[in-house]
C-alpha cells in the first residue's frame, strides 16, 4: 500500500512539473537574466538581496495595482558596527524615497507610471512609461567595494512633440546618535546627481542618479560616480558567468545555476579581521559560521575559481583555528563582530565536524599544499575533538545540530555523525598528498569504517514505514535530514532513503519539509537532498524533482535565488544556499570528488533525456579545465581537458567513477 500511495504522489508530481512553466510568472531572457513582463497579474511584491564588499541590501519591490512601481530599500552597512556589538549588529535603515514621483513632465508632476517589464540579472531594472510619452529604466545595484547603493534612471522621450523634465535635487543627510555605534556617530547620505530641468526632443535621452552612502566619522567622504559603479558591478558578474559555466539542455536549470554562482559569491564583506563571507538576510554579516561558511559554501568556491572568496575560506578556517585548545573544549557555532567576538548561544552544534568536513575538501579542491599545510592542524585537532565525544554506540554526540534546536536532535545526530565520517575519509586523501605519517592516516581510514557502520546500527531504522533512518534515538517522524548519508556516499539504505524523501510525508510545494507534518521548509536540506539523491545514482527522479525547485525558485513567485526558510525569515536569500544550489551539479549531476591536491574523481550521472551535459572552464586543483560528458549508444563518453591538452577520454557506463589525475 505504502508503494502505491508513493508511486501515485511521485507520478502526479511528475504532471506538476510539466505544467508549471506555463504558470511561471517570470520568463529567461535573451540577454541573460529573467524578465517579467508585466500583464494581469497584479499586483504584486517581491524581495531580492544583492551585496557588495561595504553594503548589502534587501530591495522589496513590486507593481501596484494600477501598474506603477513600488519600492522600500532596507539597506545594510555592515562594518557600521552598532551598540551592542552582537551578531545583529550592522547599521540598517529603510528608504522609500522614489525619485519619479517627484519628476514634473511639462510643469506638471508625473501623474501616471505603467511598469512594462522588470528584469534581474544581478542588478534590478525596471522598464515603465511615464505619462503615456516617457519611457523610463531604472537600474539598481550595490558597489562592488565602495558603502554605496546606486540607482541609474534613463528618460527617453518617446513622443514626438518637445518635452520640458525637470528632475528635482535630492540631498538628505542623516547622523546616526554617537552612544549607539561602536565608533560613534556615523553619517548617511541620499542623494542626486544631473538634477536640473531639460527639454527633450522626440528620441532624446536623459540620465540622472540616486546613491545612498554610509560613513565613519572623519573618514574620506568620496562623490560616488554612479556609472563607473554599475560598470564594475557588470564586470564582476562577467566573471562570474564566463567561469564554471553550465551547459544542459535544460535552459531553466543552466541559468538557476548562473544566477545562484552570483549570490553565492557576492556576500563577502571586506571586515577589519578579512573577508568574511556572510550569510545576509538583514542578520548576518561581518561574521562566519561553522555551517555556512566551513561547511556549505567554502568547499564550492575552488570551483568558481573566485581569488577573493577562496580568500574568504582562508581567513574563515584561519579564524576557526584560533579556538583549537589542549582541553579539547568545543569550537564557537560562529565568530562574529569582525571577528572580535563569538557566538555560542545553540551550544555544540556539531560545529568540529562541520569544520573539519569543510576544511578537508577545501583544501583537497584548491590544490594549494602551502594551503592545505596551513589547514592541516585544524582538521587534525577537529577530527580529534569527534573522536573524544564518541559515545558508547560510536557516533558523535554534541547539544544540538544546525538547526540550533529548533527541531529536536537528541544527543547525538545523524547530520554530525556523516559530516565526521566523510571527514575522515577526506583527511586521508589530503595527509597522504601531503605525506603524512602513513599510520595516522590508516587509523582515520580504519575509524572511517567504524563510524560507517555505526551510523547504520545506531541510526539505521524503520521510521513511518520507511527503512531509513532515525535522526536521532527516540525519533519517529521522518526528517529532512535523512538525506545525510547519500552526500557522503553512504548508499546502504539509499532506495528507502529517496522514497521517504520524495514521499507526501517530507515533499512539499517548496521542498522538504524539516519535518513530517510540519509546515517549516529550509532549502539547505532539500539541497544536500537533492546532491544526494544524483550521487546515489536516482537520476530520474531526481531531475523531475530538481527541475521543479529550480522553476519554482527562478521563475516563480519569489525568485531568482534559493532560499532560507519560512516561515523564519520569509525566504531571506541567505547566500551559502546559493553555494548547495552549485553543488547539486558539481558533486551531484558530476559527481566530483575530490582524493588528492592534483586529483579528482569524477562520477557523471547524465538523465535519460539529455544527450549532453558540460562543465566548463571549472577551477580547481591549480587548473582550469572542461567536463564534457556525451551520450554515445548505451554508454557515455568523458572528456576531460585542461590547457588545451586531453586528459581523459572514456567510453564508460553512465555513473561510472573515473579518476582525473593532473
């Protein structure tokens, strides 16, 4: 009976996804972004976050009813370190000011705007009219390193009569109250530039800026050049989309992933102590989490071959060390502040095997020995501390788990106990690049079996008909988390594994449900879920199933990015999700694993229904190289190229490991 039901919600499923492009609100466009173009279905809002080295902001914006624009900018400073000075701590203030509502056309203010077409593509623009003779685009988007959100508004006079613009001066300035910052008061600033009054005729253009700025006292105010801002901006996001670049036939999932290496990559704050990656979601900034940061996103950044985000792992484990001691007392959950403080508040997390989970494949992908010395300390001293907290069924206990109590864990969970095990499994890859004593390594390969296959005799169990696993001891409800195990290669129960993941208990319209019956979703594991089900090799299924998130987060309601949670946070575009998205593909679909400083193995998993899938200009291991995988008869063919030069060329059984060897 339980099959039946599964067979009927999976097949079901199946016909959502085929008639969901239709629905979509939002379209890809041509140029390399998503369009909206704006018809009968409104009115409605949305939010996006985009960040620059100084700032972050979150842009709700939306069309009204009557087709005119809307917009609230909450904007985040996050080195304006306010009082007291806790994770939360950034300076943050709304604006609503919109300057074409303060634009006289003719004498007369503008009485009517019609929004025709919105468009992101790490920026916001916005298409509309203005008057029925106007046409106005607006482009907004944060500094790549200056304090400054900048806004371009470009008038165009469509008609075909003269007409008289006058654009208004806008220059506010707010003092923030010098008791209430960590380093006084500290000065925000709106203001314009080309203001004035012109007379256009017909086809004639003009362009006018917004900026919002925010500054230190006694600090080297600079009149931002808006456009020489926006050009960097674009410069930046040319890098991210000429490296790592996905190539399917699926064009919605080519540019989900487009669009996700450039929230993953864009949230680094340049901070007293480094650059520091930083989740967002108008809480975290200038600080670093065990899971965020060493686990989920510093792992991918080799990949994308982004200098400063590798900069930012550095400086992230370089931090993590610091809290290495003899007692073996656990890490901080994060360190916050710019560094100058921690946070511990959810206890021990797991966060020693998130670090040493991180920290390992990090430093097998970048390929960097002088860097993989450095971080070898690290991983030692963590894999040490989950040794000492073993308990006496050989898994890793610990006070909660990410999710910091807000599911129950129990003393000891899955999510930790996999996170160690893979761990070792990396730390023997990496000490024997580096020629570490050959005994040590045997013990963590031997102590890598062992957790194995404790993980199946202390976690392994029937849970709502499914023979998955428990989360913990005592649980009865299936959980997300369960997905655990098939990141890291762990198959034992992998079929019932998938089959409770994708049942009616767990899937629902945004995902897995954290837990069976409860309405709380957070991306972040439907994403390893996703990862793990390609490497466990349910290829089918696991297309369907990522195609519909994938349309759902970049062209449905909320979009383009993966997101947090809801109901906490309403779908906050936390930037480490960003990175799982990436990952889905590079470890998932590829099946890239990393097994020494100069070495990778590669498992392609290509879909039925493709006859091609392509990694390209991929970074890692100090090179650049290509995946070509090709579907030749029942088999596949692997390419692999690097400089030019063929390094592997196969014939092999689709989902066939392969080892890359540079």
């Amino acid at each position: 009976m339980k099959k039946n039901v599964l067979l009927i919600f999976v097949l079901s499923f199946f016909c959502i996804v085929e008639a969901q492009a239709e629905d979509n609100r939002w379209r890809i466009n041509e140029t390399g972004g998503i369009s909206w173009i704006v018809s009968d279905q409104i009115p409605h809002r949305d939010h996006i976050e985009m960040s620059g080295k100084y700032i972050s902001a979150v842009i709700r914006y939306g069309v009204n009813a009557d087709q005119s624009f809307w917009i609230s900018r909450d904007i985040v400073w996050p080195m304006l370190r306010t009082i007291p000075n806790n994770t939360h701590a950034s300076l943050i203030r709304s604006f609503n000011v919109d300057p074409v509502t303060m634009i006289s056309v003719n004498k007369r203010l503008v009485k009517e705007e019609k929004v025709t077409e919105i468009i992101l593509n790490g920026k916001i623009e916005v298409k509309s009219t203005l008057n029925g003779t106007l046409e106005l685009k607006r482009t907004l988007f944060p500094s790549t390193d200056l304090p400054v959100f900048g806004e371009k508004y470009e008038l165009t006079n469509s008609g075909n009569k003269p007409v008289t613009i006058e654009i208004p001066e806008i220059n506010i300035q707010y003092n923030t109250r010098p008791d209430e910052g960590v380093e006084g008061s500290y000065t925000l600033q709106t203001r314009s530039k080309n203001f004035g009054a012109f007379e256009l005729q017909p086809k004639e253009s003009v362009t006018f800026y917004l900026c919002f700025s925010g500054f230190k006292s006694g600090q080297n105010i600079v009149e931002p050049d808006i456009e020489n801002e926006l050009n960097k901006r674009n410069d930046l996001l040319t890098r991210f989309s000429q490296n790592l670049v996905l190539e399917t036939p699926d064009e919605v999932l080519n540019r989900a992933f487009a669009f996700a290496k450039i929230r993953a990559a864009e949230s680094i704050y340049q901070t007293k102590g480094g650059p520091m990656h930083g989740p967002g979601g108008l809480s975290y900034y200038a600080a670093i989490w065990a899971n965020d940061q060493a686990e989920y996103i510093n792992p991918f950044f080799p990949y994308l071959g982004y200098d400063y985000g590798i900069e930012s792992a550095v400086n992230a484990y370089r931090y993590f060390a610091g809290f290495m001691n003899p007692e073996y007392k656990p890490l901080p959950c994060s360190i916050i502040a710019e560094g100058t403080d921690i946070w511990n508040g959810a206890g021990d997390r797991g966060d020693g095997a998130m670090v040493a989970y991180g920290a390992a494949r990090f430093a097998l992908s970048l390929g960097n020995k002088v860097t993989a010395e450095k971080l070898w300390p690290l991983i030692e001293w963590c894999l040490e501390y989950n040794r000492r907290k073993l308990n006496s069924q050989g898994v890793v206990s610990s006070d909660s788990d990410e999710l910091e109590g807000r599911f129950p864990a129990g003393t000891a969970n899955l999510c930790t106990s996999s996170l160690y095990y893979d761990a070792l499994i990396s730390a023997s890859y990496l000490g024997e690049s580096l020629g570490k004593n050959k005994k040590q390594l045997s013990v963590y390969r031997a102590q890598a079996s062992k957790i194995k296959a404790n993980i199946e005799k202390y976690f392994g169990a029937k849970v709502m008909g499914f023979d998955t696993y428990r989360y913990y001891e005592g649980n009865d409800k299936l959980r997300a988390w369960i997905c655990m195990p098939l990141t890291v290669n762990i198959f034992d129960r992998k079929q019932a594994t998938i089959n409770a993941l994708f049942s009616p208990e767990l899937w629902t319209t945004d995902g897995l449900a954290s837990q069976a019956g409860d309405k709380t979703f957070w991306d972040r594991s439907t994403l390893y879920a996703l990862r793990g089900v390609f490497a466990a090799g349910d290829i089918e299924r696991g297309l369907k199933f990522l195609q519909y998130y994938s349309n759902r987060r970049l062209l449905g309601e909320h979009v383009p990015y993966p997101v947090e949670a809801y109901p906490e946070g309403n779908q906050r575009h936390l930037s480490a999700e960003s990175g799982l998205y990436c990952r889905v593909f590079t470890e998932g679909l590829f099946g890239i694993r990393p097994v020494a400083l100069n070495s990778f193995l590669v498992t392609p998993q290509l879909p039925g229904s493709w006859n091609y899938m392509k990694l390209k200009k991929v970074h890692g291991f100090q090179k650049e190289f290509d995946i070509d995988v090709k579907r030749e008869g029942e088999k596949i063919r692997l390419t692999v190229t690097c400089g030019g030069a063929l390094i592997i060329n196969k014939l092999i059984d689709n989902g066939s490991g392969q080892t890359v060897k540079f």
